[in-house]
C-alpha cells in the first residue's frame, strides 16, 4: 500500500490485513525510533526483510530504500493517488486529532503542534514536496522488469478505494 502522507495508506492497509486475515506492516514502525530518530538504513532493512518474511502479509509505506524488499515478494501493489486537495485535507484532520490525542505512534513519539504546523520538517511541507514527485517516480519504478509481476491497483479516490476494497473477497481477489 503506497501513497503521499495523509492518503490512508496505514487505515487501509490495516483493514485489508484484518479482511485478509494476514499480518499489517507499518514501515513507519520499523524506521522511526524514539525521539523521531531516523532507523540505521541497514537496520530498517533487516527489520523490514523479517516482517516480509512470511507468506502473506500487507505493508504499508514508501520507503524507496526497503521497496525492492517489498515489492519483490508481493503480489499486488495498491496505490493511493489521490489529488493534492485530497491529501491535504485528510493529513490535516488526521495531524489535528493526533495532536489532540496525544496519540502515540511508534517507540514513544508523538505529533506535536509546533513540529506539524510551525515547523519546515513537517508533514504539510513533505506533502507539498512529494505530491507531484510521487506521481513521476512511482510509474517509473513500476516499469522495472524487477516488479513486472506486480498486480498495480492505482485508486485515484477515495470513493474508489472504498468500491475496490468492498469488492475483495477473503480470498484476496479483487476485479
């Protein structure tokens, strides 16, 4: 499950792994560490090649430095692309409420106002940044003979992700 920050990615991927009866793998959870520390490259893989193990499992991430991990073994590769309006407005509901909650994410960290809102590393900014960049780079990679087997899902709504997700049987087959 790939897709800019805000898209869903974590909500979906999650209620596809309940709905498929397999594990959810948030790569945020393997990359952040306390303090919002940033994971050793070569930790986060290892991380990431142990949760992958398995047979089946759903990810969630984009993680350019563990994709060939992930990509590699699926079977499907589901894309959020929704426009940047989109995006933007579930990212800021999604901020507000965390910040709010004080919601714990991974390894003790937590959405701060200042870091979100008054800060040049927050979510808002890398949105802004990566929107359009996503768009170019994500049907690049896909055109790699390395992911040729990957059955591409690209949802350009969210009205359409919930028609695609209501049409997956336990089975995991979707049209």
């Amino acid at each position: 499950m790939i897709g800019v920050t805000g898209s869903g990615k974590t909500t979906v991927a999650a209620a596809l792994a309940l709905k498929l009866q397999v594990p959810h793998v948030e790569l945020d959870a393997l990359y952040w560490e306390p303090n919002w520390t940033m994971s050793d490259t070569e930790v986060f893989r290892t991380r990431v090649q142990l949760a992958v193990a398995g047979d089946g499992w759903v990810v969630d991430g984009n993680y350019s430095k563990a994709r060939d991990l992930v990509w590699s073994r699926a079977d499907s590769l589901v894309w959020l692309d929704y426009s940047l309006p989109v995006a933007f407005g579930r990212l800021f509901r999604r901020t507000i409420g965390r910040v709010r909650s004080r919601q714990e994410l991974w390894n003790g960290n937590r959405e701060r106002f200042a870091e979100q809102f008054l800060s040049r590393q927050s979510l808002f900014v890398w949105l802004l940044q990566s929107h359009r960049r996503y768009r170019s780079t994500i049907p690049t990679a896909l055109a790699a003979d390395a992911y040729a087997h990957l059955r591409v899902v690209r949802l350009r709504s969210p009205r359409e992700a919930r028609l695609w997700f209501q049409a997956i049987r336990r089975t995991g087959d979707a049209d």
